[in-house]
C-alpha cells in the first residue's frame, strides 16, 4: 500500500531539511574563511610581537653593556665567579620579558644574547631572511634590524593554534545545535499557519451533510485555493440542480396524481356500489386496493421529497407533544385502537419545523402498526429530553436486516402493504437535521420486538 504524506509534512520536512543544509554549508564556509582569518592575524600578531621586541631588546643590551661574546659558552672559558654573575643576570632578563612570547635574538655569528624565559633555542631556525618559516611543530618568524647585528625569531606553537581554531569552530557549531531544532520547530508552525486555509476548507467539507449543497465560502480563501474552491461550488451547483430535478419530479408527480387517483377509487367505489355481480365486484375491490396503494405512495414520495428538499429548521420552538398528539388522534379516527401514546407533563421545546416531526413520528408509527405484532400495542413515547420513540412488539431483526429496511424501498419479509420508505423518510429527516435514528431490536427492556428511537434538537 502506498503511504501518502499530508502536503504540511512534505513542506516542512523539505523546507527544514533545506534549511539544515544551509546552516551546515555556511556553517563550513565560516570556518574556513576564519581558519583561513586566523592564520593571517596570527602571522601578523608574530611580526607586531618581533617588530616590538627587538628594539626593546637592543636597548636592554646597550644599558647592560652586553657582548656577543657572554653567551658564548662554547668557545670562551671564563672565571668561576663570572659565570655565575653573567648567568644571573640572564635569568633576570628572562624573568623581565615573561613566558608568553617565546623568542630568541641572536647575534650575527647565530649566539643567543636574549630569549624568552623556558625558550628552546632548537626550535628556533637559523636566519635566512626576513619571513615566515614552518617547522613541524611552529610557526616561526624571522626579523633583523638594519644594520643585521642582531636577528630576533618569534615562535607560536602549532598545536596552540589549532586549540585556538577548535575553540572558536566549536563556538560557532554549538549554537547551531539549538538554532537548527528550533528553526525546525518554527519552520513546522509556519508551515502549519500558512496551510490554515487548507485546514479549514477541509473542515468546511467535513461539517457539511448529505444534504448541505450550498457554495462554500471565498472570502478568506487564498488565491491558490481559488480554483479548487470554485470547481468544489460548480460541482455543488450541478449536484444541487440534479436533485432539485428529482425532487421536483417526484413531488409533482405525487401531487398530480393525487386528484385523478382519488377520483378513479370513486368510480371504483360506485362501480362495486352499482353492480350486482359478484365477479365484477370483486375487481372494483381489487382496482380500489391497487389505486389506494398508489395513493399511499404518492403521499410517501411528497413526504420524502419534503424530507430531501424543505427547510426542516423552524425559526421559534415549539412544543412537540400537541404535534405528536394530533398524530395519533389522527390513527384513532380511522378506528386504530393499538396506538398508545405517552407523553409527559412539561412542554418538550424543539426548533425542528412542526410538519417535518409530524412526518417523522407518523411514519414511526405506521411502520409499526404495520410490521408489528397484531396482538399488542404499539406504544409511542416522548421523553423530557426530546427522544420520541416507537415500540412494537414482533420478531427479531437482524443487524443486516435492519440496515437494509433503511434504505428506499426496501420491505421486510412480511405479508403486510407497505411503500418501503418508511424508514428511509425517518432517515432522511434525522441526516439533514444532524439527528440520530436508532432502530433497536429487540426492545428495550425486552427480549423481542423492535423499537425506534429519535433524539429531536432541543433548547
């Protein structure tokens, strides 16, 4: 199965992974032109410190009264006593100029007349001319005065460098180590943001009904959602048109059959009145049941069209117990004695439109009057929280059999006339209001029967 990622993850997994690139790209970029930097201020932090040094170093030389020769200790042997003064004094130098530059200067025959204190004269190459020279382990720099009586060599170790760089690098990466998360984070909330109107034309769509066909709202809509919005309204226009034109016929229809109907079971009734034979009789008996069951189709397809296409929603409550009363004064006129209605004694307020419970609750009934058990009432209940419900008594429905008498025509197995929409009529009316109609079999409190059960808006 193919796995598909919402378009607010690709966008922020592309997007923060091309950031992260970026920051790793100019992260490294940085550290090499600082390394690169670097190098030269170092470079020129080794001249400043010989530049500086050497004069300071032949004046300490004149005052003293120094020779090339008193660091000679190769080739002049000189008195005990001596060597111990000229040591001392050399170690003062040493002292004075600190540990923190190592440098040598030497004379024009190569002897060391002054050095930094702990400095290893090894280390230090032989002059060849003023500049830069590498070793393994530093970076020496080479200087001399004019006259080249004394030559001074500035040495930095390489190692030091290269903490120093590491340092500075690492104080560079560190941060990015929080930046990058949280740039993530916020590259996912914007994302998120800017996707806000998908979200919401999406929830549009999902709020919406079987029913609900009206244009969806542009006014918030941003100009890349324009065209999928307005193919969504052509779309609702042409759906909502096609079943207005189903609607409308089977309205029409019903209501135009009404009157010619109704005049054709008279002349059935005066034909069966009229005659004397049995045989022709029997016929007009047979004809006045056809066109009644007709009639009564009619009559359901103008509920159902009603249903699908009125306006359900009343602008004031009103109390459901009259309507659900003259319901079943109405079955007890035409000699229905099994209805039993209970209802209780404080109003029950619903802004559900007044002809469209009486539909509701007059199919309820009639489809247990007509499927359920002969020997028993069928009880209709109003509860103080708006549930109208209707109970027969009669067989078990099976869950297959329940969701299939839910859908137009379809009848039970039963011998009893009936148009099969019913249910379908109770369904309608529940969808399009946002109710819930449950058929529950057996009953409540019961181990047979069926029992339907509507929760009607209330306030």
């Amino acid at each position: 199965m193919t796995h598909r990622g919402s378009i607010q993850q690709r966008l922020a997994l592309t997007v923060g992974l091309a950031v992260t690139l970026l920051w790793l790209a100019a992260a490294a970029i940085t550290a090499h032109h600082l390394s690169g930097e670097m190098e030269v201020v170092y470079d020129e932090g080794l001249r400043a410190t010989a530049q500086r040094i050497l004069p300071i170093a032949r004046h300490d030389l004149r005052e003293s009264g120094d020779r090339g020769d008193i660091y000679d200790h190769e080739d002049d042997h000189h008195e005990s006593s001596d060597e111990e003064d000229d040591l001392d004094e050399r170690d003062a130098r040493e002292v004075r100029y600190g540990d923190e530059v190592s440098f040598v200067v030497r004379d024009r025959e190569g002897r060391v007349l002054l050095s930094s204190k702990g400095a290893d004269p090894s280390i230090f190459p032989a002059y060849t001319g003023q500049g830069f020279v590498t070793t393994s382990t530093h970076q020496v720099y080479l200087d001399t005065k004019p006259d080249g009586n004394l030559t001074i060599a500035v040495a930095e170790p390489l190692a030091h460098r290269s903490a120093l760089l590491r340092q500075m690098l690492l104080g560079l990466v560190l941060p990015l180590f929080a930046v990058i998360p949280l740039s993530l984070l916020a590259i996912a909330f914007v994302v998120r943001g800017s996707l806000r109107p998908v979200h919401d034309l999406r929830a549009e769509l999902t709020r919406r009904g079987a029913q609900d066909l009206s244009p969806l709202p542009d006014g918030n809509v941003p100009r890349e959602l324009m065209p999928i919005s307005a193919g969504i309204n052509q779309l609702l226009e042409k759906l909502k048109a096609a079943f207005l034109a189903e609607r409308s016929f089977a309205a029409n229809t019903a209501h135009e059959l009404r009157t010619p109907v109704a005049g054709a079971i008279a002349q059935a009734q005066r034909i069966r009145a009229e005659t004397h034979e049995p045989q022709t009789s029997q016929r007009a008996s047979e004809i006045e049941a056809t066109l009644k069951r007709l009639m009564r189709m009619s009559e359901k397809l103008m509920q159902l069209a009603r249903a699908e296409g009125g306006r359900l929603q009343a602008d004031q409550s009103s109390d459901v117990r009259p309507i659900l009363r003259l319901i079943a004064e109405d079955f007890i006129r035409t000699g229905e004695t099994r209805l039993k209605l209970v209802l209780p004694e404080k109003p029950v307020l619903s802004r559900l439109d007044p002809d469209a419970i009486g539909i509701l609750f007059r199919n309820m009934v009639e489809n247990a009057l007509n499927h359920g058990s002969k020997a028993e009432n069928v009880v209709g209940c109003l509860e103080e929280d708006g549930t109208i419900s209707v109970s027969n008594a009669g067989p078990v429905l099976s869950t297959d059999l329940i969701d299939r008498l839910s859908q137009r025509f379809e009848r039970g197995q039963t011998s009893t006339t009936g148009s099969g929409l019913g249910l379908s009529i109770i369904k309608t009316i529940s969808d399009r209001t946002g109710m819930k109609a449950e058929i529950v079999s057996p009953r409540f409190g019961c181990t047979d029967g069926v029992e339907v059960r509507v929760k009607l808006p209330t306030e």
